[in-house]
C-alpha cells in the first residue's frame, strides 16, 4: 500500500512541498510563540483570501497573487504597531479583518465561492505543482541559512527585546525578516493545510516540541520533526482513508500535543514520587 | 568630570499626550542619581530615550557619543521595570541568559571557560550561582530579577540603568541589592541611574535626585533636594513623603548627625534653611 501510494508523481510533490513548508512554518513558529506573535500566522492567512480572490477575479495565480498582497498586509502589521503604538494582537486583527472583508467582497466579484476557491480554503496538498516544490525548497533554504547566521541574536530578541536593542543586536531589521519569512510561508502554505488551518501550522508543532525539548535547539529539532511527522501521516491517512489532507495533519498535530503534554505531566509526576521515595 | 549622559530639550510624546517635555540634565562619572517621580511622570519613558528604545525629540548623548550612532554598549548595564517574556517553558538557562550580557555591537561571546567564569563571576555578585543550570522561567521573580542584575553586570559596565529593579525582591534581597549597588558606585565608580519608589532605602546611598513629572522638576544634590522650594510648591504632600522617608531613615540629608532627624526636629537644628516643607 505505501510503495503504491509513494509511487505517484502527484504525491511525492505534494509530500515534498508539504515537508518543506511544515519545517519552515514550526522554526518560524517557535520564534513566533516564544514572542508572543503566534496569531500572525491566522492573520496573515485571512489576508490569503484576498489574494486568492485577486487571483480567480483577474484569471492570475492566486498563489502569485497572494504573495505581495500577503507581504504588503505584514508590512502593514509592522507599521502599525511601531507607529500607532498598539499591541501585536490588536495590530493582527486589524489586519485581519481587512484582509478577510476585502477577499470576501472581491469573491462576491469573482462570481462567488467555486471549486477552486474551496481547495485554497481547506487545502489540497495533492494538486502541488513543481513550481511550488522549488519554492518551498527555495524558502527553506533561506530560513535555514537566516537561521544560522543569526541564530543566537533570534534567541536574545526573542526572550527579551529591549536589553537585546542594547546589545547592539538589530531587533526591528530581525522582527521585519521573520515576519517577511512568515509572510512567504503562509502564502506557500495554504496549499497544504488551507487558508484556514495555516496558522496552526505555524503553532502546533512548537508548542509540542516546547513540551518536550530541554535547549533552545531542541526546540528547534522536535518542532521540525513533528511537523514532518504529522505532514507525512497526515497525507498517508488522507490518502488511505480518502479524508482531507489538511484538517488530517493538523488533528495528528494536536494528537501530538496531547500525547506530549500528557507525557511532560507523567515525567513530572514520576520524578516526584520518586524524590519522595528518597 | 566627564558626562555619561547628556541630554538637551528631550521631548517625548505618544499619539495622545506629551510624556515628557523639554528635558535637559548631565549626569557625571560616579554619580548615583535617583529617579523619582510620581506614576505615569515619564520616568520609564526617559530611561527608554537615554538607552535609545524610544526615539524622542531632542538630544541624548551616551558616553559623548550620539544615541542613534552609539555602539559601546559593553559600557552600559541594563535592567528593565518588567522581567522579559520569560515564560516556563522559555528553553533558556540562567548562565545562557548572563552570557547574553557579554554580547556587544550585536556580536556574541561563546561559551568559553574565560567567558563563563565571569558569568560565574556576575552570578556571585548576585548570591545566584546556585541557580546556574537551571531554566531561567523556574524561578522565582525574585530570582529572575538577581539573575538580570547578574546579566547587567556581566560586562562590568560604567554606566547601570536599573527601573525599578527592588520591586520583586523580599527584604534580605533588597538589602543585598542595594548594598551590592553602593558598592559598584563607591568601589568601582559605577554610575547608576536608578528608577524607583523606594526613597527611603536609595535615600540613603544615592548622590543626587532626579525628579520626574513630565518636565525635569528638579535634579541635583539630595541636600538641595530637601532645600528646594520648587520641589515643595510643585510636588506638596509627595516631596514631604519623600522627605520624611530620608528623615525616618536617620540619613539627615543636610548633614545633620542626629538619630531623630523627623523634619521638625530638623528645622529646630538647622533653622531657616531647613523650611523645606
């Protein structure tokens, strides 16, 4: 059955992407939850369906579409909280809202709601294209090698801003790439998951690993590997049980968290008894 | 005496209100100057502009150097009001977090056994070296505080900004908090700047007052603070606690030696000149 499923084109480029992408958006995610802007990921992806939308209206690729409306949405995000002086969260969900309202008034313009539109909205990892596999091959290229030159000053932002500012370290320039990053992966994303799973992509496989990893750079391992696990079951189970491809990686994603969270509190437990027992 | 800080007509507003309006101060090597004020005076603000986490109107100079193009923050300590994020499962030791204070110019130190015996070395200072391989967001808040004051001294800077740096410490903490700053600024010529509520404890280490309400209400000597009759008019009941406070504490700020020094006994002794309040 596995040989078979792994023998389709259709399926190798959907399982690569879909690697691809899933460790993208967990480092990205640990980055985001550690600060506290996990939510961007949800509201970007809102934002999606304005560009989606674009896309069907003008006849254009939605993904293409997608990618300066999402980048534009980030930069608007950025702005308004350097400059209004609001919250990450308030600054998301304004962003959101109007993303969202736009795509909904610009689907209503395209003819209303149609086959193509529920794939971006629910995901169809299946239909990847190879375009997208270099993409998300090419995106994690990057992020890997942003990662790796500025690794330790990420860490130093992330557990705390102003004394990181005063250290010579170049927060807002970082803030900005990571959110560009982010902004890229949810475009990229939505195929797999769909515009309304993404941002669980982003959360999910970091909040687990968070659970379960002692070092900053195991966060950063477990994060990618239950990201890799649940897109690979995930699109096995999909496939098997002809389920969605996405709501499936995300369900195993929060299966994962489950098991975690349970097995964090039993170690907890046991080393207390047996600190007791001594 | 060289200046550390150097600010000139600091300004500062947010989209509503002016915080802070037409500041100018020197602050000198070796002084130990603290910075009160009523709440929402602008005191936090001001400390944002000096280490360029705010961008005001108006001029701030770090070592003679221009905020915007300075660069030595190996010079500067500093300690925030808020702990950071510093959520449990932040996956940070504390001797990771101290190594963060040895990094300068956006540049990181490694964890070399040179680099770490200072660590070690911070952490002593601070009465936590005990906690060195343990996650930084196990610990207590007032752990975590003694931990960013070891971050803050790691590179053994001249120039300590603390904002309100006593308020999670229990009093054997604050005690040892404080007696550690004194010694950083008499020993070793430290300069602090230092926000805080606690007039009656800093009363007696500090050199001089800075008072914030939105404009600089007075800075200089803590003698001439007591003396000053703009502190009195403008501030009224807060300026006789603040007096009261260095007076029940037994550190006459006009040099007087007396055990009882409550600022009636304190007029009685120093006459005229003591109609501070």
């Amino acid at each position: 059955m596995f040989s078979e499923f792994i023998s389709y084109g259709f399926v190798q480029r959907g399982l690569l992407a879909g690697s691809f992408v899933a460790v993208v958006c967990a480092l990205l995610g640990v980055f985001l939850v550690l600060k506290r802007l996990s939510l961007i990921g949800d509201g970007l992806s809102h934002v999606c369906l304005t560009g989606v939308a674009l896309g069907l209206w003008t006849q254009t690729s939605p993904l293409y579409m997608s990618v300066p409306v999402v980048l534009l949405s980030s930069y608007g995000i950025l702005k308004i909280m350097d400059k209004i002086k609001i919250y990450g969260d308030a600054a998301i969900g304004i962003v959101s809202a109007a993303g969202l309202s736009l795509g909904i008034m610009l689907t209503a313009f395209a003819g209303g709601f149609n086959a193509d539109l529920f794939g971006f909205l629910f995901g169809s990892i299946l239909t990847v294209g190879k375009t997208e596999v270099f993409a998300c091959a090419a995106l994690l290229v990057g992020l890997l090698l942003f990662l790796l030159g500025f690794y330790r000053d990420l860490i130093a932002a992330s557990f705390d801003e102003p004394f990181a500012h005063t250290r010579g370290i170049r927060v807002k320039n970082l803030n900005t790439i990571l959110i560009l990053f982010t902004s890229v992966a949810v475009v990229l994303a939505f195929k797999v998951v769909g515009i309304f799973l993404i941002s669980a992509l982003l959360i999910l496989p970091p909040v687990t690993a968070l659970q379960v990893a002692k070092t900053f750079k195991q966060v950063l391992i477990w994060a990618a590997v239950f990201a890799l696990m649940s897109v690979w079951s995930g699109v096995y189970l999909s496939f098997v049980f002809n389920i969605p491809s996405g709501a499936t990686i995300i369900l195993l994603n929060l299966l994962f968290l489950l098991l975690a969270f349970v097995g964090n509190k039993m170690g907890t437990w046991l080393k207390k008894e047996e600190e007791n027992a001594d | 005496m060289s200046n550390i800080v150097e600010i000139k007509n600091l300004s500062f507003r947010y989209s509503h209100a002016w915080v802070l309006e037409n500041i100018s101060a020197k602050v000198a090597a070796g002084d130990y100057v603290g910075v009160i004020g009523p709440n929402g005076g602008g005191k936090t603000t001001l400390l944002k502009l000096i280490l360029g986490l705010e961008k005001g109107k108006g001029e701030v100079k770090l070592f003679d150097t221009e905020i915007s193009r300075f660069s030595a923050w190996e010079k500067v300590g500093y300690l925030a009001q808020k702990s950071p994020i510093a959520q449990a499962r932040f996956p940070i030791s504390v001797e990771e977090v101290v190594l963060m204070g040895l990094c300068y110019d956006g540049k990181h130190k490694e964890a070399t056994s040179a680099n770490l015996q200072r660590v070690y070395q911070a952490l002593s200072q601070t009465h936590t070296l005990d906690l060195a391989k343990r996650i930084f967001g196990h610990l207590s808040v007032g752990q975590q505080q003694r931990v960013l004051l070891a971050r803050a001294l790691v590179s053994r800077p001249q120039l300590l900004i603390l904002d309100e740096p006593s308020d999670a410490l229990d009093d054997a903490s604050r005690e040892l908090f404080f007696g550690l700053l004194v010694e950083l600024n008499k020993k070793h010529g430290v300069t602090i700047l230092l926000i805080t509520h606690d007039t009656a404890e800093v009363g007696k280490y500090i050199s001089k007052f800075m008072y914030i309400d939105r404009e600089l209400v007075f800075f200089g000597d803590k003698e001439a603070f007591c003396r000053s009759s703009k502190v009195t008019e403008k501030l009224g009941r807060f300026a006789q606690h603040t007096i009261d406070h260095l007076h029940n504490q037994g550190h006459c700020p006009l040099g007087c030696d007396c055990e009882h020094s409550h600022p009636a006994h304190h007029q009685a002794q120093h006459g005229a000149e003591a109609q501070h309040v």
